[in-house]
C-alpha cells in the first residue's frame, strides 16, 4: 500500500508524526501520537507551523517549559472557587507530578498518560476527573493536538442511590442526642449538605426557614456550590430540636465544638453517625443518604418539583433524575407538616 506523503517537517514516528524544525541553528522535535490521516497530519502542521511563530517572535519556547511550570501557571490564571483550585492541586499532585513534574511539556504522550491512569485502581469517574485537569494544563500550554483528546475512558453503571425509610430515619434521629441529632435531623429534614450545615449561624434561622449563604469546604467558609442563596422549609418537627441547642442563646454559629468556637468539620458528627447505626442495628449508609431521602421524601409528598428542586439547591431536571424517587411510606400525608406542604406547592 502507498502511505501517504507527509508535508515538508513532518516525518512518521513509530504510531504518530514527528515534528522536526531548525530555526536560526536550532534543531527541535516532537512526536506526536495519532492515526497518520489527513485530519491529523493537517493539526501536526498547525503545530508547526506554532512553534516556528513562537521561535521567530523571541516569546518563551512552547515545549521547553515544564510539565510543573505550566501546571503552575494554569493554576495561577483559574478563575474558579478556592475549593474548586484545591481540588486540581490535589488531582495534580497525586495524579501527575509523580510522573510528569520535570518532562517536557511537549514530551507527554497519550501512551504515558494511559500508563498512570492504569496504574491507579479507582473508579472511572475518579480517573475522569483527573483527565480533566491534565487536559486543562496541556490546553493552557497550546499542546496541540492535545493527548488527552484520543483517551476514552468507560462510564460505569452508576450504583443505586440509597434513602432511609420514615421508620428508620426515626430511630437513628431518636439514636442521637445534643449537636449530633440536631445536625442530622437538619440534613433529613432540609435535605442540606454537610458543608451547608457545618456553615449555619443563629441569624439565618428565622423559626420556619434556614436561608442559606454559604457552606464550610475545607475547614474554611465558601459561597455555597452554586453560588445561589436559598431559603429551605423546615418541617415542623425538626424545628423543636433546633430550638433547643444551647448555642441558641449565645448566638453565631449554630454548631460549636468544645472551645465554644464553630465546627469547622464533621468528624465528630460521623462518628455520632456510625454510632447511631450501630445502636439501631440499621446498614450502614453514608450522611449524604439524608439528602437522597429527603428529596424521595418531596417527590412523595407530591410536591411541585420546581419548588422541591429550588429547596435542595438544583435544577429540576437534576432532581428528578438523580435525587428522587417515589417512596410509598413517605407518600403518607400523615407523615408531613401540612402546611410545609403548602407553602412549596
């Protein structure tokens, strides 16, 4: 078979095309993985044709920088929430700096990077994750065409949400006592997230409602996930056990550690939640279950999806289709507040 004539600078590298360039007695190559075809072998030429730009001009050498150096500077230029910047710090560090922190930029190849993604037994969403960030820092350096962009990787069968029943959340809340029963018959009743309710103070409780501002990520305080306040009924038979924590007549945060000052994490809640398991002889079930039950427990109660994905913080769309689902014991119009019903239809 006759392969096909590659444009002047551009030879055939094992399974990709190697750019080769002398600009002013400086000789330089890169290889490039990708099928030799003609979309290919058209985006080698672009980044040729980039690279000699870049030599000519005098401005700094796409290729010779650091995989470290770039990864710096992608990090420096995000425009993003501070716990959404930890967050590719961390990918970063545990994923890539291990194998890339001195390579060349232009030296990473998509053979490499399928080796740590190999290597690294975690779920696939966990991997795409990682991807994600590793392609951010080769766009930000102008790799193109980028490795990344060759590299599938399978989405798995998400696994079955979980939800507690109106009897079992009854006798894990009747399990807990003081900070810990108030904390989760919030996250059930409310339907919050942990970061949410670690970050509450007296004044955004008005006896009725709790109106959300901002969310505890990382031991610090943070706006919250969407960057939308919002206002959450709460049912009336949490209200009581707010009510009665003794922060109340102190004011500020509403959970406090020994020291008086707010709780910056929940380690002590989840212990008081393992433990409320364990005395109730109930499944395990992680604290995120009490949001997924009470998004079951709107769905239910017929209430106006719209107003019950407004109260959970999401789109409609999200809260159908990945927090509810109808729950025949919840459907009970005993087991609700009336007019916490009305007010959300």
């Amino acid at each position: 078979m006759v392969k096909r004539r590659l444009p002047q600078g551009l030879t055939r590298r094992n399974s990709g095309i190697r750019i080769r360039i002398t600009v002013k007695g400086r000789a330089y190559s890169e290889d490039i993985e990708g099928p030799c075809d003609k979309a290919h072998i058209a985006a080698c030429v672009r980044r040729r044709n980039a690279i000699i730009r870049q030599f000519n001009s005098g401005t700094q050498e796409l290729g010779l920088s650091t995989f470290s150096d770039v990864a710096q500077d992608w990090l420096n230029t995000l425009d993003v929430k501070r716990s959404t910047s930890m967050s590719y710090t961390n990918l970063l560090n545990n994923w890539w700096m291990p194998e890339f922190e001195s390579v060349r930029i232009n030296r990473i190849s998509a053979p490499m990077i399928k080796r740590v993604l190999a290597a690294n037994d975690v779920s696939n969403k966990t991997k795409r994750n990682a991807l994600i960030v590793l392609k951010g820092v080769l766009d930000h350096a102008e790799i193109s065409p980028n490795p990344c962009a060759t590299i599938r990787i399978r989405k798995q069968q998400k696994p079955p949400v979980q939800r507690y029943r109106p009897d079992e959340r009854e006798q894990l809340v009747n399990a807990l006592d003081g900070q810990a029963k108030a904390f989760f018959a919030i996250m059930f009743g409310g339907g919050l997230r942990t970061g949410e309710v670690l970050a509450l103070q007296w004044n955004d409780w008005d006896g009725e409602k709790l109106h959300l501002s901002r969310s505890m990520t990382r031991r610090r305080i943070d706006t919250l996930k969407n960057d939308e306040r919002r206002s959450v009924v709460i049912p009336s038979w949490v209200r009581p056990i707010i009510n009665e924590l003794p922060s109340r007549f102190v004011g500020g945060p509403v959970f406090v550690n020994t020291k008086g000052t707010a709780m910056l994490d929940s380690d002590l809640m989840a212990a008081a939640w393992r433990k409320a398991h364990k005395d109730t002889g109930l499944e395990y079930r992680i604290p995120y279950t009490c949001r997924h039950t009470r998004a079951a427990e709107l769905l239910s109660a017929n209430v106006n999806p719209a107003a019950a994905a407004k109260q959970m913080g999401h789109t409609v769309e999200m809260f159908l289709r990945t927090y509810s689902e109808f729950i025949e014991e919840y459907a009970d119009q005993q087991m609700f507040d009336t007019p916490f019903v009305q007010t959300l239809t």
